[in-house]
C-alpha cells in the first residue's frame, strides 16, 4: 500500500460542483479491469481538497488495459480514524458512454452507477468533515465482475463502525439485497451420427429435460423481501445439426432470499440421472438495519457489501434507478444527486450520533 498524507485545510473549502464532478468521472472511461486513470484522477482530486489519501494495489487481470496500477482510493483526515465510511465502485460496464447533460438529467456509462455516486459522497464527507464527524471515503475497483477491490480493502479495514455503500436505490434506504447463486448445469452423451439417434446418447436432451425441471421448482421466498428468482443466462453444447451431441451446459444465476442451501438440494435433486451441477459464484443475502422516517426498498442485485464486513455495520443507499443502470441510456436526475448530499449526510449524523 502506498500513502500520500495532506493535512485536511485549515479553512473549509468553497463547495464544488457535483454535477461538474459527476460529468469529468464520467468522461475518464473506467471499465472493469482499466480503473488506473479514474483513480488518479480521484487521488488527486481528493489531495486536492485536503484529504489525506492512501491508495491499495489491486491485482491486475489478463483483461486490464492500464499501464499503470490499479487500485482503491482511500481518504479521510489525516491521524483520525473514520466513525463513518462512504464507499461505491469506480468500474462501469462497458460500452464506455461519453456524459451529456440537459435541464433534467446528467448522462453517460457511471452517470448513477457509480460516479454520480461518488460525487455525492465526497460532498456529504466535506460537509460532514466540516462540523467535526470523522469520515472517510473509500473508492474500489472491480465491482462489475468479481469485487476484487472489495476484498482487497476488506483485508485492510480502518476500525470505522458504520459504511455507507453507495448504489442506485432511489435514495431508498435498502432493507436487504438479494444474493446471487451463479451455477452451470452440465450433461454428458455419446456421439453418434443424428440418422441413427439409438447408437448414441443426446446431451442436450437431457440438459433441456433438466431445465424443464429446473424452471418449473419453487424457490424459497420471504413475505418482506419476495421471491428468489432464476435465470437461464446461457445455453451451449454439442457438435453438429447432424450430430448427436455429447456435451451441454447451460449458466444459471438466482437471485437469493435467504441461505443457499435449501435451493442447492433443490437444483441438485431435479437433474438428478440427467446432468451436474457445478457452482462457480455465491454472494450472500444481506439484512440491514431500517431508518425510521427513510423510505426504502429491496434490492435484487447484489453489491461489494459482503466484501467489505470488516469495515463496520453496513448499509445501502444511493441515488439513481437500478432499471437505467447498465443500459444505453444511462441517466441521473440533477435534482436527485443534490439530494443524496443531503440524505447521506442526515443519515451519517443520526448514525455517528446513536439517533439511528
């Protein structure tokens, strides 16, 4: 780990534009695995205000195109350790989607997921700085594919009691989000010419019979979150039209209401004597605490939070619609960025303070 320590400003600084923030983030294309130039465009930015910063190597991928590094960003008042954290990603998707504006909305790949996110973070930590609440911020990298930058930084926690991790909810508190279940069901054949299908042994019919099964179980639900959810995301297999296949696998992911097991047995039971089933992915279900007066919300993605444990009691919270994130039209209302400012510092008070 390397550091970089600034004393925070003796003064306040004049409050800078988020939405200016949010549109220079958006603009330094930041896909999964080519993080190094958002994050020393935030280092800097952040020196820059009088935070003192650290940043945490993160191993590079095979798919990374950075010349440099690739790292976490972490800030906070130099010689105070965080009662409060802020934290969200600063991957994205691709494709890479310039920023535009107009009256209403600010545009682009990041625009609420994550680097409208970011920018309200920093400002509610200026401000929360700025009354005397020791506050940190911690920006991860590799949200979008494995939470790489997660488990990094939960490796090297800095004894806050409360993180506040930042996603499109809506500026809805989040009661819980759903885990993931990522699973591939695998048959096996025998190959044999498709005009004489009794010499062989069909893989893929067999896979499209345990799926039919598959679809047809009922996943476990809780009556204030809802149901688990599957998908089959991909399907592939075999040879030839005129071959009978000898191999099919088909990709799941559920989405989780509780502990995996129940579904495991489940899954495992319905392919029985037709096909496997091999488990690449688990992300666990997560409750939270509710703040009275906040509206709130269920989330059905998952997020770095299981990750990040050792970086106190977590919670979920952020502005944006999850529907427009990963999608071409990507967008952030003006008026909703402000408002998160607002809401992430009333909430990191009524925490720091035990009003929560």
């Amino acid at each position: 780990m390397s550091a970089n320590l600034t004393n925070p400003a003796a003064a306040p600084l004049a409050a800078f534009d988020a939405i200016d923030l949010t549109r220079r983030l958006i603009d330094i294309e930041s896909i999964t695995y080519n993080e190094c130039a958002v994050g020393e465009f935030l280092a800097g930015f952040l020196r820059s205000r009088g935070f003192a910063v650290e940043t945490m190597p993160v191993e590079q991928d095979r798919e990374s195109r950075c010349e440099g590094e690739r790292f976490n960003v972490y800030a906070h008042n130099a010689g105070e350790t965080p009662d409060i954290v802020f934290s969200t990603h600063t991957d994205t998707v691709p494709p890479f989607v310039a920023s535009s504006e107009d009256d209403e909305f600010i545009y682009g790949r990041g625009a609420c997921d994550a680097k409208g996110i970011i920018a309200a973070q920093i400002a509610a930590a200026e401000r929360l700085r700025n009354e005397g609440v020791k506050v940190g911020l911690l920006f991860v990298v590799g949200e979008e594919r494995d939470s790489a930058g997660a488990k990094v930084a939960n490796g090297n926690p800095r004894g806050s009691r409360f993180l506040i991790n930042g996603e499109p909810t809506d500026n809805r508190i989040a009661l819980a989000s759903k885990g993931t279940l990522r699973a591939e069901i695998r048959a096996t054949g025998k190959m044999a010419h498709s005009a004489y299908p009794e010499l062989g042994d069909s893989a893929t019919h067999k896979l499209i019979e345990a799926l039919h099964r598959v679809l047809a179980l009922p996943l476990p639900t809780l009556a204030e979150i809802g149901p688990s959810t599957l998908n089959v995301g991909l399907i592939e297999g075999g040879r030839a039209p005129n071959v009978i296949a000898d191999h099919a696998v088909a990709q799941l992911m559920i989405r989780l209401v509780g502990p995996s097991e129940e579904t495991r047995k489940a899954l495992e039971n319905a392919v029985a004597g037709l096909a496997t089933v091999h488990y690449t992915l688990e992300i666990p279900f997560m409750r939270f605490r509710h703040i009275a007066g906040l509206p709130s919300m269920v989330a059905a993605f998952t997020t770095d939070v299981p990750w990040l444990t050792a970086w106190g009691e977590p919670l979920l919270l952020g502005p944006g619609s999850i529907h427009v994130a990963h999608t071409p039209h990507e967008k952030l209302a003006k008026r909703e960025l402000q408002e998160a400012i607002d809401l992430y510092v009333d909430v990191a008070r009524r925490l720091v303070s035990g009003e929560a």
